[in-house]
C-alpha cells in the first residue's frame, strides 16, 4: 500500500517539474489556441498518439473541418481519409457524431464541464481532463499510461493496464497536482514523460533523479 508522499517530497517534485517545463515547453500549436473546439479535436486526435504524428494531422483537420458545423456536415470518409496516417480510423465516426452532438447539444460551443463533456462521442476521462485544465482555467490532474509510469517510477509503484483507474493513483495524481501552476504542471508532466522518463528513461538528464525510488535501485 503506498503512503500518501509528504508535503515536502510534492513541493519538490511539483518545483522541480515545473522548473524543467518552463525551459522544455514543446510549442504545438494546439496548446496556444483559443478555439475550443481546435482543443478538443487535438486532445481527440493525442489518445495514444505521438504529439509528433499528430501536428500535421492536426492542422489539416482544422483547416478541411474548421468548426463543428462543418463536422457535423462533412461524411465519414473524408474524416477517415484527413486521420488515415495516425491510425485507429475508427475515430472518423467518432468525430463525425461529435460535430453533430456539438450542434445539436451545445449550439456548437464546446462545454467548461467534466460531465458534460464525457458525454460527447470520443471524449473519454483524460481528455475530459486534459482539455479542462489546459482550454478551461480548471484544476484537474492528468492520467494517462506515461503518468502512471512517471509515478510508478518515482514512489515504486508496481503498475500495469489498469493502474491508471485504481483509487491509489486517483489519489496520487490528485495529490502532486498543485492548486495554482497547475496548467504548466499538467504540461511540465506531458513533456517529461516524452522526453526523459520514457520507456527506457533518461536517467541523468532527470530533474528528479535524486528522489526517484527506480533511480536508486539503479536506472
């Protein structure tokens, strides 16, 4: 059973990532947009994708499917055809009913609200919560597999497929998520965990190697 960290390990960690995000801050274009709707389709389009994959597809969704009124007008094959390089084209229905749920449910806007937005087609819990904290101004704590991972490292955790659903990194991630700089924390752990602690983790160039509980075993 993990022990809740102390105040003083969370400050630690939560200064040093962000400190490490401020200099390392990968531009998309994506995170500067204030079309909440370009947003959502990014976060959409990041499930299981390389930010870099996703850039090119990104900007030619944006501009074939500018808003959700052309969405929600366009056909299914055309979708699947701007999405075909990522993969999982599966997406193009999903994208598709989103247009018209947009429409038909919020007049097009895209809603500021955790519920209603894992009701749109697509939109699961992390990108619920990606788009809350990054387009909304709200606080809360990201989780996907390279999160786990980073966490698991970092406090040995032994984690696998589900870990990201249990309580314990519920709790966790709820924890190291500051109240304030939360938007360049959520960022700072994105970029981290594309560039340092991967898969095979970079161990030296780590901010937070002093502290990792898999880096004093031995990275």
């Amino acid at each position: 059973m993990l022990k809740k960290p102390k105040g003083k390990t969370i400050r630690y960690i939560r200064s040093r990532l962000i400190s490490w995000g401020k200099k390392h801050f990968r531009n998309f274009p994506w995170r500067k947009t204030q079309n909440r709707y370009h947003a959502l389709i990014a976060e959409i389009l990041l499930q299981r994708t390389r930010a870099e994959q996703v850039l090119p597809v990104y900007r030619k969704f944006i501009k074939e499917f500018s808003s959700p009124v052309k969405l929600a007008a366009a056909k299914t094959p055309d979708i699947r055809r701007t999405i075909k390089s990522l993969g999982l084209t599966w997406r193009a229905m999903q994208l598709k009913k989103l247009g018209v749920f947009l429409m038909k449910l919020y007049g097009g806007k895209v809603p500021c609200n955790y519920e209603k937005l894992i009701g749109l087609p697509g939109v699961g819990p992390y990108a619920a919560s990606a788009f809350l904290s990054f387009h909304c101004g709200k606080r809360y704590p990201i989780i996907d597999s390279n999160v786990v991972r980073l966490y698991g490292r970092l406090f040995g955790l032994e984690v696998g497929p589900e870990t990201r659903r249990s309580k314990i990194m519920k709790d966790l991630a709820n924890a190291m998520t500051p109240e304030g700089d939360f938007k360049a924390f959520n960022y700072a752990l994105l970029d981290f965990t594309g560039k340092i602690c991967k898969m095979k983790p970079d161990c030296i160039r780590s901010p937070l190697k002093w502290i990792c509980r898999m880096k004093r075993k031995g990275c």
